[in-house]
C-alpha cells in the first residue's frame, strides 16, 4: 500500500478585539500568503456553540493544507511572522497545527 499523505489543519478560536486591524489590515495581508501555501478554508463561525467545556467563544476557524508540514512552514515563514502581530494585537486567540486522519 502506497504511504498517502495526509492533510494537515490549522484551527483557530478567536475573540476579536479591535475588528478594523483585524479584518482591514490582517486578513488582507495574510490572504494571499494563505494563497502561496495553497490553503483552503473549510469551515469558519462567528457563532459557535460550545456544548462542552464552559469556554466562550467568539470565532472559529478550520483551514485545510496539503500536509502538517506545509501548515507548519506557513505558520514559521518569514511573510506570516511579519503579519502575525496585526492578529496578535487584534485578536486574542488559541490557534491548533495537527494532521489529519488517513
């Protein structure tokens, strides 16, 4: 049996404190570094229910990349460390790298 490779995801769980930085400086200049590593958003809320677990949340984000590697040098590159502070300021989040299932 071939040895597939397997996707890899990046979850984010938002609370989005300052919506101008965020949406108006942030995603447009992640936007296209998302575009270099070939992601794909698959899923995205701004209202979650959470059943389990007391949190509150305000945001969801699932994004799909080929593999845990190119998430992982998405999230390391030099473009996203240079835009990572215009989410950091905006926002305050809890972000997740993992790879999925055969």
């Amino acid at each position: 049996m071939a040895n597939q490779l397997r996707s890899g995801y990046l979850m984010a769980e938002l609370t989005i404190t300052d919506p101008d930085i965020f949406y108006d400086d942030y995603m447009t200049l992640v936007t296209p570094i998302l575009k270099k590593y070939r992601a794909k958003f698959l899923a995205g809320t701004s209202s979650p229910k959470v059943v389990e677990g007391g949190r509150s949340v305000q945001r969801i984000v699932l994004i799909e990349f080929e593999s845990l590697l190119i998430a992982e040098d998405f999230y390391y590159s030099p473009e996203y460390q240079a835009v990572i502070g215009y989410r950091q300021r905006s926002s305050s989040s809890h972000l997740y790298l993992f790879e999925g299932l055969p």
